[in-house]
C-alpha cells in the first residue's frame, strides 16, 4: 500500500482548528509552513530520530470507521431516549391506539408463558427466544459437512402420463392403478390410498401377481389430489377423501363391499372411509398407522413415547403445519421439490433402525423409490403436500373411539327415561363392527409402537400384530412372507379367483328374458 508523506491527516487538520483556532491578519498564508509545525507539534506522529512519522491510508480508514461508529453509537442512545421519552409514555399517541390490540394479543399467546422459567419477564423474553428461534431456521436448512451424505448426482425425471383415470361427481379426474385379477374374477377388492410422499404406483410396494391370483385380490391404488395425474381439490379435507375413495370404487364397478388397506400416513384416509361410508366396507388393515401427535386423548406416557422417538426437526414440521403452514413450501421446495434426488431419511427427517437402513440401500428399494417420488412430484406444486401434512396434525372431525363396538340406547324424553327403569330399553350396538387389522414393527421410529397402543386402547376389538425387529418399511416394502402375512389374516386360506364370470344386470335381464321364453315355448309344446 502507498503511504503518504509530509500531509497531515484529517485529525490533525481538526486538532489544529480546535486548539488554535484560525486567525487571518491579511498577510498571505504559507500552507507549507502551517503543515511542517503542526505536523511537529503531534509528538505521537514523530519518531525517535526527530523525522516525520508516516501513516498509511489503511490507519486513515480505520479512524475514520472508529470515528463514525462511535458517532452512529451517541445517536442511537438519543433516538432511544427520545423514544422513551415520547413514543413509549402512557400518555403517548401511539401507545394509546395500540395498547388494547397488543393486550388482545398478549392474552391470546399467554398460554405460551408456561413455558418460561418464574423469574423470567415475558416482554424481555420472548423477543430474544424470536431472534433465537430466526438462528435455529436458518441453522436447519444447512447441515454440518460431516453429516451430509453423498452429493446428489441423479435428478427426478417426468415421465410421460400413462394412468388410467376416472371422473368424479365435481369434474375431477383420479388417477389408479390395478393389479391382480381382474374385475370379474375377483373374489376380493382391496383399495389402498398411499402414503406422504407417494403415489398409486406404491400401492403394496413388491407384491408378487401370483400371490393375488392365489387369493383372487383385485388390488386397487389411486392418486391422491394433486399428486401423480389426479387433479388437485380446492378444499380438501378427510370427508371429501373418503368420498373420492367411494366414488372410485362405484366408477370401476366395485359394487360389494370392499376391503382397505393404510400405509403409515395413508392410513388417516382409511380410517375416514370407514366413518363416512361403513357399510361399503367389509374391513381395514393398517401397516405402521400414524395418527395426529396432537391427539388430546392419548394418555401423556403414549405421547411421550411418540414424540421421543424423532428428530428435532421433524418435530419442527410438524410444529410449523400445526401452527405455521405457510411455512412449509419453503421447506419443500428445498427438498423433493428441487428437482433433484436424495435420501428419504435427509428429506423426511427420518430416524431409521437398523432393518429400516439396511432397506433403504436395496438397488431394487432405490429404483422403486426414485420412479415413485417422481411420480408423487409430477405436477410440481407445494398444495397437496402441505394439505396432508395439516391433515395429520388437525383435528380430524371424529375420535378413534368412535370405531369400538358399543351398545346405544334410544330414550325419547323423560317418559322413555322412565320407563326403562322398569324395563329393558331399546338398544343397538353402534361403532365400526368390521375386522381391523393393525401390523406394528416394534423398531419403528417412524411411526412409533406407542401409536399403535393408543389406536388398540381406543379400539379393543381391533387386532394389533407387533412384528418384533421390524422398522416402519421393511415389513411393508419387498416382503413376500409379510404380504402373505396380511392376506391370511384378511382373507384366511387363499381359494383362488372365480370360476364364473360375474354377471351384470345386462346378462341379468337377457338371462330371465330367455327364461320367460322358453317357459312360453314349452307351453306351446304341451297344448
């Protein structure tokens, strides 16, 4: 760096106006000289020798910052008095027309002062737990370098559209998927909704055709709105979910009743199509169920135990879709949303077991995989998936309790109250009164086996398998004995699909038809 010789510096110039002042007495000023003496009167500035002491425009700079921060320092300190003193007294303008909104608003978020130790003032608190709250959001969308797994080299791809599709009632269009026998064979109809994060090309992830033609299934998948091809809803919400899963059923010619099948989060889809529609249902299978963490019912020891199991910042979404959905877009664009491939555990946030890793790193898991997050991703928008995550940590419009067998006595008034002191009231058992079937492996962290307790408490009549050494995707994903599993305990023995064909109401009526002529042509016959 240059340095700068015999001219004084912008202290000096200003020391010197202060100290001495500037007189003028007509005479001609000889700048040269009033440089050299005020430059030897600063002894800070001369070396041992007696020579002119050298600065550089670096130790200019930083004086000069110095100087202007110790100013900017002085007028924030007024701007803060002047504050105190104007805008922040009772009788200040501002704090009269926002004192009732801000008190409003205080008792609202006063539940949250719980959380806060005794001698902590919540005015002073809460905006620093803010600002703290602001670091940890940006401290989650980066991690440490030795916690990254390997860079993404593949990214998800758009395939052409293929899928079958059916219109519903309101104009949409579901997308599905069949797989087994087909419609007139089938001996048994199983419908699945799928999980988070999924599509209808899941449906029983790795199930061998022979084993739904041993068993006569005809295995239906569909697309959820706005996932895969199925088109998006503008209000959706569980009730509308099961209609879509019924009117499905009655569009592809399932006519008796049929059976159900929920994965994981898919299983909140399953458990609305038998409250709505029960007696289209003929039973329900569940394979590591999750319900809403939030649930006011579960005792504290099953939410305990739920929520000990996941990591902080998947207790951090959830947190955001219970409280701050507007959020989560900028999450999943960030993840399965970028256009690029990565692991499901970094994505989800996902704490795996051991049979669960394992899994994940199967070549026959990762192709399935990718193909089905691409198709889960096909349309690119943030609305479905933030609709599901809300779903799960909202109140969901009925309990689990619901589903249990009960007795339900009818009393019209006081008379009817009365009277079935001295005689037997009419009563009927109400609740869901189909086989449920519910598979839990006991390694599961995703779905915690605390979930499964509260479902079999809520529901005594319900059948709770525990899979010892089992995760939340190995009993499911590419496991013919655990498919079998299911199916027995379904369907019992396999018997195969039907010989005959079924017969529609068209084969109905030309079958009396030519009853009714033959009968006449016999009669014919004997007169």
């Amino acid at each position: 760096m240059d340095e700068i010789r015999g001219v004084p510096t912008w202290q000096e110039e200003l020391a010197s106006l202060v100290d001495a002042g500037l007189r003028y007495d007509g005479a001609p000023i000889d700048l040269t000289a009033a440089t050299e003496s005020t430059a030897k009167r600063s002894s800070g500035y001369l070396d041992g020798s007696g020579s002119e002491a050298r600065e550089t425009l670096k130790d200019q700079v930083t004086g000069f910052m110095k100087s202007w921060g110790e100013m900017l320092l002085h007028l924030a300190k007024g701007c803060k008095d002047i504050v105190e003193q104007t805008v922040v007294t009772e009788d200040s303008y501002v704090v009269r027309k926002l004192a009732k909104p801000a008190a409003k608003v205080s008792k609202k978020l006063s539940f949250m002062n719980e959380y806060l130790p005794e001698d902590r003032d919540p005015v002073h608190a809460w905006p620093v737990i803010f600002f703290v709250f602001l670091l940890a959001l940006a401290a989650l969308s980066f991690s440490p370098e030795e916690e990254r797994p390997v860079d993404v080299v593949k990214k998800l791809r758009v395939h052409p559209t293929n899928a079958a599709r059916v219109q519903l009632p309101d104009g949409r269009y579901l997308a599905y998927q069949e797989l087994g026998v087909s419609a007139e064979r089938a001996r048994y109809s199983l419908v699945t909704p799928h999980s988070f994060l999924s599509s209808r090309l899941a449906a029983i992830p790795g199930v061998k055709k022979s084993l739904l033609l041993e068993y006569g299934v005809r295995l239906v998948s569909y697309d959820l709105p706005g996932f895969g091809e199925s088109d998006p809803h503008r209000g959706r919400n569980l009730s509308s979910s099961a209609s879509d899963l019924i009117n499905l059923a009655a569009a592809i010619g399932i006519e008796e009743k049929f059976w159900l099948l929920g994965y994981s989060t898919g299983s909140m889809h399953t458990w609305a199509a038998m409250k709505y529609f029960p007696d289209k249902i003929a039973g329900a299978a569940m394979v590591a169920p999750v319900i809403n963490p939030y649930e006011p019912s579960m005792a504290k020891e099953e939410m305990v135990k739920t929520w000990e199991q996941w990591l902080t910042k998947r207790k951090f979404m959830y947190f955001l879709a219970r409280r701050f959905p507007a959020l989560l877009p900028f999450f999943y664009r960030r993840s399965f949303l970028s256009g690029k491939l990565d692991h499901l555990d970094q994505w989800m946030s996902l704490s795996l077991g051991e049979k669960d890793k394992l899994l994940l790193k199967d070549p026959t898991f990762q192709e399935f995989y990718q193909r089905n997050v691409e198709e889960s991703v096909r349309q690119g928008i943030t609305k479905p998936f933030v609709e599901e995550s809300v779903l799960q940590v909202s109140r969901w419009g009925f309990t689990l309790s619901e589903f249990r067998t009960q007795k339900k006595c009818t009393t019209n008034g006081v008379l009817s109250w009365l009277m079935s002191m001295y005689s037997e009231a009419e009563c009927e058992l109400v609740g869901f009164r189909k086989p449920i079937h519910i598979w839990q492996g006991m390694e599961d962290q995703v779905a915690p086996p605390a979930m499964s307790d509260y479902i079999g408490r809520m529901i005594p009549e319900a059948t709770v398998h525990k899979i010892p050494n089992e995760g939340h995707f190995s009993f499911f994903y590419f496991c013919d004995e655990c498919h079998r599993q299911i199916f027995f305990a379904l369907f019992g023995e396999p018997k195969g699909q039907l010989e005959k064909v079924k017969e529609t109401k068209e084969t109905l009526v030309e079958t009396e038809a030519a009853h009714k002529d033959t009968s006449a042509a016999t009669t014919t016959t004997k007169e």
